[in-house]
C-alpha cells in the first residue's frame, strides 16, 4: 500500500497516542472518520456510489450485463470485480505499485462475495444454464494521491488553483475525478473499508431491469427486456459484509487508520462483518505477526464497530431514498 | 463506544478568502492576453507572442512598475533566502543531506551548514561524515532556514542556529505555501500549551511546548518520552483547527490559529473535522480577525 | 524453437466427464460422503510426512505430504541483491511465488495462465508472504531479496497450510536467518443443517480437511503460527462462519494444530541437518 515516510518520533508519537484512546486527529481507537456517502452519481451504470471517508475517495459504478452462468453453478449469476488503483502506481512504493494493490482488493472482493448468501445469486439468473446476469463492479479510487502523485499530477494543483481563485464563483475547472488535495497529507488511508461500504452502497443502488423469456413453438428461445424503468429487480443487501480494518498500533489496535497510522502498523486484520454481526472473511495484512489473544480482541471490535458501520450505512441510504428527487444530486461538485 | 457517522453529501459554499480586500484581482487563465503594451517587461508566469505579453499560468496579475508577473495562487514552494522551512530527508548522501520541502526540487542542507552536537564552531571531521546516518536519517523531520536559492530553483539550508534542527514528537500538516502567512517570526509558543511552526513552505508543525530550551544539544537528542495527555489534547485540536482553516481558505499564523482554536473549545476535538463545525468555527475566527482589523 | 502455444491448446470449450457423472448422484453420493466423515474425530491431524534437503538445484527444499493427497514442494533461494535497491536501510525482500501444478485438482483441468487461475495463485503467494515474513529475519538482509517457491504436486486440501510449514522448512534449509519456523495448519466448517450456525451446538471445526471435506464446506480458515513466539503470522479463511466467537474458536483450534505439527517439521529439519553432517 503506498505508505509515507515518517521519522521515528513521529511514530512514537502516534502510538503513544493510540494507547491513551487519543489519535492525532482527535478521535479515539474505535472512531470512524466522518463518511459522506452518495448514490446514483454516475448516469450510464445500472447502480453507482461515491464514499468519502475522510479524504480517501472511492468511486464505484455497477452495470449489470447478461452472460452465460457458470458450468458449476448453472442457476446463479456472478460478479465480477476491477479495482483501478493505477493513481498511486509510483514506482518507490517499495514495488506493491497500484496494480498490485488493485488486484490485491479485488481478490479480496472476490472472497467475501465467493461466501454464500451475501448477495442472492440466484436471484440473478435468468433462465438456467443459459442466461444469468453479470454484475461488473468496478472500483475507482479517486484519491489515493500520496504526496509524490499530487506533485506528479499538474492537473491538480491546476485545479486547486481555480478552487482557491474563484470560489464560489460559477466557473469551478475540475480534473477528470472532479478530487484534489489541499492537506496532501491528509490523503487516504483504509482503503479496504471504505471501498466495501462504497460496495454495498453502489449494490443498494443497482437497479436491473426485468427481463422475460419467451419460447416459440420451435423451442428457440427469446429475450424481451422490459420497457418500464421502473421495472427492475433490486438486490437485497442485507447481508452484504462490510470489512473492518483493525490495525495493530503497539499493543492496541485502531480502526479506520489514516495513512500515517498505518505506516505506524506492522500487522492488521482485516475482517468481513455482515450486519448481523456474522464473520464471513477474515485475513492478516501487514509485515508483522498477531499474538493469538489479540486477534481475539480485534473479531470482537470488528464485530461491534462493522455493525454500527452497517446501522449508519443503511440509515444514510434510506434517508437519501426518502429523500428521493427532491434532493439536489452533489456529485463532484461537494 | 465506537462512533460511525455517515451523511449525506451537501454542497457547500467556501466561506470566502480573508486575503487582502480592496477590489477584485485581476485573474487570468493560460493563454489570455495581459496587454499588448510593449512598454512592458515580462515576468514570471508570462511569455511574450507577437508582441502580446500572455499568462502562462493561472492566477493573479501583479504589476511591479513596468514588470508583470503572474502568480499561481496555488503553488509548489518557491524558495526565498530567509524563509523558516519544515522539511523530510529523503536521502544521506556525501556531506549533504536531500531535503523533501514541497518545492520543485529536493533541497539540500550541506554537513557543513549545520551545527553539530558539541559546539557550533567544531571543524567537520570524517567521523562526522561517517556518522551522517547518526543525526539525520531518512524520515526525519527538520526545521531549518533557506541559505541561498540555486539557479535552478533548488533550495540550500542552514540550521545554524539552535532554534533550528531535528524535530521531535508532534504533528505535521501540509498545506498549500500560499496560506502561510509572512511573518517576522514563524515560531510560535501559544498560550494555549502547545507550540507550532509555520513553515513557509506549508509543512506546518505543532509539537508540544518544550520545558526548557536545552541549549548544548543543538537539536538533536530527541525527547522519547511519552507526551502527556493533556498537552496531547491541545495538539490534536490545534491540529484539527490548521485543517478547518486550511479546508476554509483562511490564511494561517498565529491570531487566526489561536482565534480558531479558542472558537472550537465548544465541541469535541473529533467533531471539529465535522464540515458544519468547521465552517462554523472558520466563520467566528475570521469575524473575530476582522474584529481585531477594526 | 520457441512454439505458438495459443495453437496447441485444447478446445476453447472442454468439460470435465466428472461434472456430467456427478450431477445424477449428488445428493445421494454427497450424503455418503459426510456420513462417511462423521466418525472423524475434528481434532484429528492428518499424518505430515516432510523432508528438508531434497533439491539439489536450490539453496533449500523442502517436501510436505499430507496423508490423503496433498503434496508440495517448495525451494528457496538467496539471498541475493534486489535487483531494484529500495534505498539504502531498506531491509530485505521475500519474494514469494506460488504454482498449481495443472493436473493438481480433481475436475477441470484449469488452463495455466489462465485469468482465474492466475488470480487464484497470486492469492496464495501473497498468502504465503505475510505468513513467513514475520519469520524471517529480514532486516539481516538490507538491499537483497530472498526468494521461496512452493509447487503444488496435489491438492488433497489444506493445500496452502502444507506449502507455508514447506516453505519455512525449505527456507530454513537454505540457511536463512529466521526467528522462528511458520507452521501452518487449516480448517474447515462443514455446513450444518441450514441454519447460519450460531455456534451454539460443539463447533464443527475440522483440523486439516481432506479435499472432499473442503469443497463441501461452509467456511475455511488456514492459520500460520510462529510455534516459539507464540504468535500468528497469517490468518486468511472466508464463508458462513457465524459469529466471532465462532471463528476465535476455529483459531484456537488451528492453533493448537500447529503446535502439534511443530515437533514434526523440527524433527525433520534436524534430520536434515545431520544427514549434511553425515555426508
């Protein structure tokens, strides 16, 4: 993961922090930064959200197409992730460029979708054997700029120029994600977390449009896609997981670490939660090793801090749905 | 208890530049012209074509008798000889140390422009050379003041004096350069219990106030000792506050910091971050400074 | 002379017979097999049969079999210096790589290269790297890199807990300071009836499933230990597992699995010692 650099005091400095349950940012050890989530902010995809968790910036567009299911399981359709990290791909981040990362979360994806019952995948099937949707989730990482990409990045600084010029004024030039950093150090950190809320988010969203399958006397079949708009199928999310990170910071572990935290962390856990509290993936990144006693208190958190993260998660997209068209879309213009 | 907060996202309103009123700044983007005057010289942030004088960058046009310039109200830093700067080494070389500074090039800060443990007129030796490692390493953070500037644009150091030099326990937040603002001192012990310096190339840094000022360590022995809780807690808030400012566009020393910090003695530190907070505390700082303008 | 392979692999469309055969007798024959598998006591470790020293190519090697199919081989190199410096203290790299050998599965021959099966082996070989990178002393080794090779022979599952105790057998083997060996040891949950298994019956964790027992499961969980230090150097395991507490005990269990493995693997890399010593 694109780590920062920082000198030996400073890290002590912030795990002294971490063991007084006071973090350099002013929250304690099981504090989310404050998330902004929105769905329905890209137009041409069957769902989409963007989350911002504090200045780590995760887009995702869903766009659901008809395959043919697979030979082991003839009566489910699938997803299919891409994680697009190419932002932070510098070569001095110790080799683990931002496609090796890519991957990295999207295998990730894969395991905690592969686990049954997060998404009804039979739901997804159109007629066995034959068709069944394709859900292709695509994760864009609008902001993981380390100091060196926004340096590298003129667009940026372009930008930013005109956001400090003008203001509120009418003309805003944006770059291509519509992000830039002003606190470049202030940049990302807990990038699994927030895609997998950003995840659900954008699945919450998805709407997929009904389709019907006639057959003549002749046996060839057909497919009819509904006219309506409204008719669609929506997925039930309920037990989508969403992962909890729990990075080791001396002998405590926090959530929700920014970037300079987890360059203070040798070993963390990440852990999948549903919002029923069920475990459905579990995983130990980092350079370090875990003593048993503290994994056990890290599933215990997890637990805790992914149920609220699912309570306020379903609270904000149903407020927004309430909401409905009544509500000004911000998109990238927040 | 664990605290999740999520939102909606809500459009919001800079709350305004404090910079120097007294009329509109004449802005331009690439590729404007600025006059077709030939009387004028061409500064900074222009080229001249056909006789045209034509921004190249985006930004304010400034008007030194008969010289033009642009400048980009965001920028990388630019050195000046006599700025306080906070920097990174990112690299030990030969008698030299590479300085990350937010500027175009990495700055240097030579082993002969620094003062060495033991006395500030002791000759360099090979030892010191060898022992480079030993007082700067990569990742460490210094102060230090701008020698001279390159041709280039490169940057040259000096600690040479014992205000100057490694850096401890603390904070850093990086801004854009261009809200630091000038002032005769850049470091400040507030009243508040912490201290910062406002480096001028946007890394600012907050660390607590030191007890006494050890004067034979030149900088060097860094203070490993836990920092209390309580001077923790201004640290964080000080912090927070340099972020809302920042995120509000309000330029940054130490009234508007202090004035910032004492607006958000209401609500928790976390809940500064909080963007309604944040403009809400912004907008009190900047009625108080304007206050203070008369 | 260099061959176009793209030409000479199979039909674009080839099946298994095994998915057509299957199919008819699924429910009964899957029955069988779990009421085949009751009697297994949970705790019960497969028989581990491991030998250091056996390549004579690389630095280290190391075989682990599995009673029940699984078999692996591992090599280990270096260290050597990285081809790419990552500055001047940074400490060594491990570099993993993790192989299936084509016909290591039962069904499908996965085509080598494939996207999946690429996908599945960098999974595993970055599962292989967080487990032994604790391990090892990396900070020995500024500006080198250290490279480890696991082969999958079989897979009569367990398959990547068997490729990480060969892997730190092999590295070991090869002489490469290390603070302790990393023992790995899986799990598996077999589903239960249908609920999401609340954990409130005796937790139906199996130590070291067999290939027929992971594919039926619920949930699996490999766990690497560092024996000496008593620490976890990876835990990687997905699926309906129920609560945390369910999982803390399938971690515990792995746990004391591995400490059971430990003298086994010690055992033979001293043997491996003293047959150098011999020769």
């Amino acid at each position: 993961m694109a780590s920062v650099v920082l000198s030996d005091a400073e890290k002590l400095y912030i795990i002294h922090g971490v063991q007084e349950d006071l973090r350099v940012d002013g929250r304690g050890c099981e504090d989310y930064r404050c998330a902004e989530v929105e769905t329905d902010v890209v137009s041409n995809t069957s769902g989409s959200a963007r989350v911002k968790l504090g200045h780590t910036d995760i887009l995702v567009g869903v766009k659901a197409e008809m395959g043919t299911p697979k030979l082991e399981k003839p009566d489910e359709g699938y997803l299919e992730f891409f994680v697009d990290c190419s932002a932070n791909a510098t070569p001095e981040f110790e080799g683990r460029g931002g496609e090796e990362l890519g991957t990295e979360i999207a295998s990730t994806l894969y395991r905690i979708f592969s686990s049954e019952g997060s998404v009804d995948l039979k739901s997804l099937c159109i007629n066995p054997g034959e068709h069944c949707w394709v859900l292709y989730v695509d994760v864009l990482n609008d902001q993981i700029c380390t100091t060196a990409e926004c340096f590298n990045n003129p667009s940026h600084q372009f930008s930013g120029a005109w956001q400090s010029l003008i203001g509120s004024k009418v003309l805003v030039l944006r770059n291509h994600t519509g992000t830039f950093c002003y606190q470049l150090l202030e940049c990302g950190g807990n990038l699994f977390d927030a895609i997998s809320i950003t995840v659900k988010a954008a699945l919450f969203n998805t709407r997929i449009p009904k389709v019907r399958v006639l057959e003549d006397e002749e046996g060839s079949k057909e497919i009819e896609l509904s006219d309506d708009p409204y008719d669609c199928i929506r997925l039930n999310v309920e037990d989508v997981p969403c992962i909890v990170t729990l990075n080791k910071i001396g002998y405590r572990h926090v959530v929700d670490a920014t970037l300079q935290e987890e360059a203070c962390s040798l070993a963390s856990l990440l852990i999948a939660i549903t919002s029923k509290g069920a475990l459905t993936c579990m995983k130990k990144i980092g350079k370090g090793s875990l003593d048993p006693e503290s994994i056990f208190e890290m599933m215990e958190t997890g637990k805790k801090v992914g149920k609220s993260l699912h309570a306020s998660l379903q609270k904000v997209l149903d407020e927004e749905e309430s909401l409905g068209t009544t509500r000004q879309k911000v998109g990238f213009l927040g | 208890m664990a605290a999740v907060a999520m939102r909606l996202p809500v459009i919001r309103k800079a709350v305004g530049p404090s910079g120097p009123r007294g009329g509109e700044k004449h802005l331009v983007v690439p590729g404007d012209t600025i006059t077709t005057d030939t009387g004028y010289m061409r500064g900074h942030g222009t080229y001249v074509d056909e006789e045209k004088l034509v921004a190249s960058v985006a930004g304010a046009v400034e008007r030194v008798n008969k010289l033009v310039c642009v400048t980009p109200l965001k920028t990388r830093y630019n050195g000046e000889v006599g700025d306080i700067v906070v920097g990174r080494i990112t690299e030990v070389q030969q008698k030299r140390w590479k300085v990350e500074t937010n500027s175009r090039l990495d700055s240097v800060l030579l082993l002969s422009s620094m003062n060495l443990p033991g006395g500030e007129l002791r000759r360099r030796s090979a030892e010191d050379e060898l022992a480079m490692r030993d007082y700067l390493q990569e990742g460490d953070l210094i102060s230090a003041e701008v020698q001279s500037v390159f041709s280039d644009g490169a940057v040259s150091l000096h600690t040479r004096s014992l205000k100057y030099g490694k850096l401890g326990q603390g904070v850093l937040v990086q801004v854009s350069p261009s809200l630091v603002k000038r002032q005769k001192t850049h470091f400040h012990d507030l009243p508040c219990g912490a201290s910062v310096i406002l480096g001028n190339n946007g890394f600012i840094w907050i660390y607590p106030t030191p007890e006494q000022k050890d004067e034979e360590a030149g900088g060097f022995t860094t203070n490993l000792e836990p920092v209390p809780l309580s001077d923790r807690e201004v640290i964080s808030r000080l912090r927070n506050c340099v972020v809302a400012l920042v995120t509000q566009k309000l330029m940054l020393f130490d009234t508007s910091i202090l004035y910032c910090y004492e607006a958000s003695l209401p609500h928790q530190i976390k809940d500064i971050l909080k963007p309604e907070v944040m403009e809400e505390i912004v907008l009190e700082t900047r009625q108080k400074l304007l206050d203070l303008e008369g | 002379m260099p061959l176009d392979h793209r030409r000479l692999r199979g039909p674009d469309e080839s099946q298994p017979p095994e998915l057509w055969a299957a199919q008819p007798r699924d429910g009964g024959g899957g029955e069988a097999e779990e009421s085949g598998a009751a009697p297994r006591d949970p705790c019960a470790l497969r028989p581990l049969f491991a030998r250091a020293g056996l390549l004579s190519q690389a630095e280290g090697s190391a075989y682990v079999e599995l009673s029940g199919g699984t078999k692996v081989l591992c090599a280990a190199w270096g260290p050597r210096e990285a081809a790419e410096p990552g500055g001047a203290v940074a400490a060594g790299r491990l570099l993993c790589d993790f192989r299936r050998a084509p016909f290591c599965a039962r069904g499908a021959r996965p085509r080598p290269g494939g996207a999946a099966e690429r996908e599945a082996e960098r999974e595993a070989a970055a599962a292989l790297r967080e487990a032994l990178e604790p391990a090892v002393r990396l900070s020995r080794y500024p500006r080198a890199r250290l490279a480890v090779s696991a082969l999958l022979l079989q897979d009569g599952g367990s398959a990547l807990a068997a490729a990480i105790s060969a892997a730190s057998l092999a590295l070991a083997d090869a002489g490469v300071e290390m603070y302790d060996l990393a023992v790995g040891c899986a799990l598996c949950r077999p589903p239960r009836g249908d609920g999401d298994g609340d954990g409130s019956a005796a937790e139906p964790w199996l130590l070291q499933p067999g290939e027929a027992e992971e594919r039926g499961s619920a949930a699996r969980l490999t766990v690497a230990l560092l024996p000496a230090l008593n620490q976890v150097s990876a835990v990687l395991g997905g699926g309906r597992g129920g609560e945390p507490e369910g999982w803390g005990r399938a971690l515990r269990l792995g746990v004391e699995g591995c400490q059971r493995l430990y003298p086994v693997l010690r055992h033979c890399l001293l043997r491996a010692a003293r047959r150098r010593d011999g020769a």
